[in-house]
C-alpha cells in the first residue's frame, strides 16, 4: 500500500466531516436519534498511544475507531465520563478509497456504520444489515 502525501487538491477534514454528515442521513433514523451526543471527530491520522494500544503496523490501518462505552454495556446508574466519539481518520480513508478504487462516500458510510455499531455493541452482520439498508 502507498501512503499518500498531502496534496492541496485531498479533501481537507472539512470536506470529509460533510460525506459523514451526508452518509449518517441515510442511516435508519431509529439509530440516528439514539446515536445523539456522539461527536465525530475527523483527523489526519491515529495517535501514538492508539497505534500502541492496537498493534498497529501502520496508521494507516486504522480507518475510523469509536471511543466510547457501548449502549450495550451501560447501566442506568453510569454516569457519563467523556463524550463518546466517532474517529475517522483522513489519511487512511484517502488511502484505502484510492488503493481499492471506491468511491470515498461509499468507504466514509461504511466506516461511519461501523463505528456507530460499535456505539450499540452490534455484531457484524447486524452493522452489515444496516449498511445494506441505505
């Protein structure tokens, strides 16, 4: 795989944040409304410690990541520590779509679908049965 270097003509993560807006629209709005106070946060690329704490050979193997505690897993007596996040790293979803010739929207919706699986403590095919839908 070749890792990109920025160029001026990339979507910048402005541009990119707008395909995930895009592609969480299409979402069934019974998960849109509970997915509410999920921040989606996009960067260049993972930090050291995610790299590390994932066994990452690269950065750029990392397309997105949810950071958070899953609704599966919470009880009504948690209480919030930090805001739950939805990574989607740039660089990397730059790299795959050019490396695997899909369209950018398409991989940003599949990532973004998985990571809010994630939010729900879905299994993979559930998240594949969602992906589906729209």
């Amino acid at each position: 795989m070749l890792h990109r270097v920025m160029d001026t003509q990339e979507p910048d993560a402005i541009e990119i944040e707008d395909l995930a807006q895009r592609a969480f629209a299409t979402i069934p709005a019974v998960l849109r409304d509970q997915v509410e106070g999920v921040a989606i946060r996009v960067v260049d690329l993972p930090d050291r410690q995610t790299c590390r704490e994932l066994e990452l050979e690269s950065p750029y193997d990392l397309l997105g990541l949810y950071h958070g505690m899953p609704l599966d897993q919470r009880s009504l007596i948690d209480v919030p520590q930090n805001v739950d996040l939805i990574f989607l790293y740039r660089l990397s979803l730059l790299d795959y779509a050019e490396d695997t010739g899909e369209d950018l929207y398409d991989v940003v919706r599949h990532v973004l679908i998985h990571e809010i699986g994630h939010h729900f403590g879905f299994s993979d095919e559930e998240m594949e049965a969602i992906e589906a839908d729209g």
